[in-house]
C-alpha cells in the first residue's frame, strides 16, 4: 500500500536503523563525563556533528542538534532576536512559512514585537524585490524556507541572503524538506531542520548558527551543545540522523530525477483524469518529489479518506481537515482553491507502477465524494479522451457595468462548510442572466479563498465581499 505523504515524514532508512541499533549499545553514556563509556560516547557525537555539518555546509561548531526540528526553529529565532534586540524588534518572515516559524512571531509579537509577512505569488514563492523592501533598519531577523512543505516551491534563498547580507541581517533558513536532497545555497546566517523528514529518527532536530551571528540562548544554558539545546542528548538517535542524512545524499541526485519525472506524470495527469481541478505551487522551481493540488466540489476529508480506503497515504491542507476549520495558511497566501485539497509527496523508491495506480483510482474517488455532496454534474465531454476542463472564458467585449437594476438572486450559506457554500453557488449561477448577480451568504473562512477562485476557474466575476455577503456576476 503506497505511502505517499514523504513531506509529513518517512520511516527510518536502513542505514538510520543500523546506526540506532549500533550506537544503542556503543552510545548510551553521557558524553560530558571523562571515563572511558563517555569518551566513547563523545567520539560518536562528534563524528555525528561532523558528518551532518558537511551536509549542512557549516563548521561543525557552528552545529548543535536539538530535540526537533520544530524546537531548533523556536531555538533559532528566539536566541537570534535576542541576540539583535538593540537594533530592534521587527521580525520579517514570508507568509508561507512553516506553522512553526509562524507561532515564533505570534509569541513576539505577544511580547511586544514586531512582525512583517512577506506575501507570495500564486505559485507560493516570495518576491525578492519585496523581500528586500521588508529589511528595515530596525530588522533584528529575517526568516524564509528553503522550500515549501504543502506544494513544493522553493524560495529564491540565495538572492534574499544577499539583499540581508547588504542590509546587515541575518537569515535565518527552515530547511526541513530541501535538506535530505541537497545543500541550501546561499549566504544564510541560521538554518534548522528535523532528521524525521529525511529518513532520520524523529526526535532530533539541527540549528546551525553561523560564527559572528549575535545569538542570546532563549533558555536557561548549560556546557551542552553550545549552550543552546540544554539537557542530555539522545545520542543514539543523533547518531542515527546523522549516518542516515549522509546515505540519503549520496542517493539524492538520481532519485530526484526519478521521483520529479513521476511528478511530472501526476502533475500533468490529474487535469486530464478529474474535471475541475487546480494544481497548484510552481511546476518547475519545485521540490523534486511533491504536487499539489485542489478539487472543486470536494471535502478534503472525504477525498483523503477515500483515498486512504483505496490503500493511498497522502495528506491534505483543506480546511475540512483542520481543527482549526480554517484553510491552509499557505494555499490563502497563494490566493488558489483550498477546498478537496490533496499533496502528493513520494517517498524513495516509489514506482511508476504505484503512480499509475493512484491515478487510476483518484478520478473514481473525486466523483463518489462529489456524488456524496450533490455537488453539480459534470458536463458531458467530446472525443475518446478526458481533457482538462478550463475556466470559461468571459464574454466578448468589456464587462457589464454595475447595475443596480441587474437581475439577481441571493443564496443563504450561512453555518455551511466548505465545499458546499460553492456548490450551492455553482448550482444556481445559471438562474441569473449574464450581467446578473448572485449573492452569497458564507461565514465559512474558506468562502473568501474559495468563492474568488470558483470564479476565476469558471470565467464569473468575484465582486468582493462585504462582511459574510458575497457578490458574483454571470460572465458566461
């Protein structure tokens, strides 16, 4: 049964099992002590450091490893905004951070400071013009990941680290999915990420600071790992993340080649075998091994659970599978679809045989989740193939003027989730003359991502929303 939600994490690599079981018996005593077990056991963790340094491209005590990714990304902007609060508190970050990155400024923010979002493009990448504009004088730190974990797109790091560099800031890099395919390029002043997402153990995360980079540790210090992750390591697992990044490396380049061919596949694929359908995140400057993408009509956690059932892991950033009931924070930045949201990310050794596979069952999956919601039928099709649906293209000549005698017709969505605040839209759109309005109440906050992008793919006309009231024109 193909698992294919890589980007959430994978299981342990071969060579990560051998290291754990080896350095379980060689590597359980405290490396600070003298005594034979602890020169033993420092010898490991130096070689461990070693090793994940040079794949990181730092010095090795540049390097401390930490109990997560997520707490080396807390440890990081805590200690270096800190370490900068003399020249001030204005944290910039971009808005498709990880949600890690993001409770970091919140909890600054709480605590009187500053935070600037940098708003992405509908591929989910940073403009670096903006970027640059974002560095004020008073910018005590600057975060950006190397590439995105719900659709892939990877972030213009090096030209943003040279525009810090000029100002005088530093950078701090979440390289959680790129770093098990391939050093981040660039002048980066701090990077963190997790072994879990490169066939490591879970449980051990790296921060790597730069030397000349004013860095306060957040926390109460102690002799270990340079003072900024306190308490006794689990060197085993240290170990093992350590040996298992160097072996994924030194597999990276042919299986990225292989993998981003099969994402290729699904990338161009989906559009054909499912009507109504957006792929999302940039298809060239991308993470080798994932795709986005988001089905109209659909409840994310139906369609994940459907898939599930026909023997596919994957994951989803649809609000429908949040317990927050908000949509994904990188899909809203994006300004795209968020609803029957679905990110493919393959695993290592994944087949074109599983590919297949997953193609074949998802167009069955899509139509009994959209029957489920009475969602609107799709129009028959000519020809022997499936074709993409596209948008309907708007009407020749301008757009109508506002008129406040148009025809129009309201729809009361109110206290209804996502999809059906659309499918209740797309089911009446026609009831109104081109040039006519229809008005939507949703107090669902996936209307407001949804409701814009249901236009664009269809060729209507969004209107903007006043409060929980909608406003769409007929185009077509």
């Amino acid at each position: 049964m193909p698992y294919f939600d890589a980007a959430s994490s994978l299981p342990l690599h071969p060579v990560a099992r051998q290291a754990l079981l080896a350095a379980l018996d060689e590597g359980w005593a405290d490396p600070a002590r003298l005594h034979r077990e602890g020169r033993r056991a420092r010898l490991l963790l130096d070689a461990a450091r070693e090793a994940a340094a040079e794949a990181v491209g730092c010095r090795p005590d540049e390097l401390s490893f930490t109990s997560s990714g997520t707490r080396a990304l807390h440890i990081g902007i805590a200690g270096a905004l800190a370490g900068r609060r003399r020249v001030g508190r204005r944290l910039v970050v971009s808005a498709v951070e990880h949600s890690a990155v993001l409770h970091a400024a919140r909890a600054h923010e709480a605590d009187g400071g500053v935070v600037e979002e940098v708003p992405v493009d509908r591929t989910g990448r940073v403009g670096v013009d903006g970027f640059g504009a974002a560095l004020r004088g008073d910018t005590a730190l600057a975060c950006l990941q190397s590439a995105n974990h719900e659709v892939g797109t990877e972030q213009p790091v090096a030209e943003v680290a040279e525009l810090c560099a000029e100002a005088g800031v530093p950078l701090l890099v979440d390289a959680a999915q790129s770093l098990g395919w391939g050093p981040v390029a660039g002048g980066w002043s701090l990077l963190a990420a997790g072994a879990h997402k490169w066939g490591g153990p879970g449980g051990v995360g790296l921060l790597a600071v730069r030397k000349g980079v004013r860095f306060a540790p957040p926390s109460p210090a102690d002799e270990r790992e340079s003072g900024r992750s306190p308490g006794f390591a689990d060197l085993p697992a240290i170990v093992a993340a350590a040996a298992s990044l160097r072996a994924v490396r030194a597999e990276a380049a042919d299986e990225a080649a292989r993998l981003r061919a099969l994402v290729d596949r699904i990338r161009a694929r989906v559009p054909e075998l499912v009507p109504d359908v957006e792929v999302v995140g940039d298809p060239v400057r991308r993470l080798p091994h994932v795709v986005t993408f988001s089905c109209l009509y659909v409840d994310g956690e139906a369609l994940l659970h459907a898939l599930d059932r026909a023997g596919f892991s994957v994951s989803s950033g649809s609000s429908c599978t949040s317990d927050t009931l908000t949509p994904s924070h990188v899909l809203r930045a994006m300004g795209v679809l968020s609803e029957g949201n679905i990110r493919v990310s393959l695993p290592p050794g994944t087949t074109e045989e599983d590919v297949d596979a997953f193609l074949a069952v998802l167009p069955d999956a899509v139509r009994r989740v959209r029957a489920h919601l009475d969602a609107p039928a799709v129009p028959p099709r000519s020809g022997s193939g499936p074709e993409p649906v596209r948008a309907a293209e708007p009407a020749a000549g301008p757009a109508p003027e506002e008129d406040a005698e148009a025809p129009s017709l309201t729809v009361d969505s109110l206290g209804k989730r996502c999809p059906i605040p659309v499918i209740e839209l797309a089911k009446v759109i026609d009831r109104v003359p081109v040039g006519g309005t229809v008005v939507l109440l949703a107090d669902d906050e996936a209307a407001r991502l949804d409701v814009p992008a249901w236009c664009e793919m269809r060729g209507h006309e969004y209107l903007g929303a006043d409060g929980h009231t909608h406003r769409v024109r007929r185009r077509a």
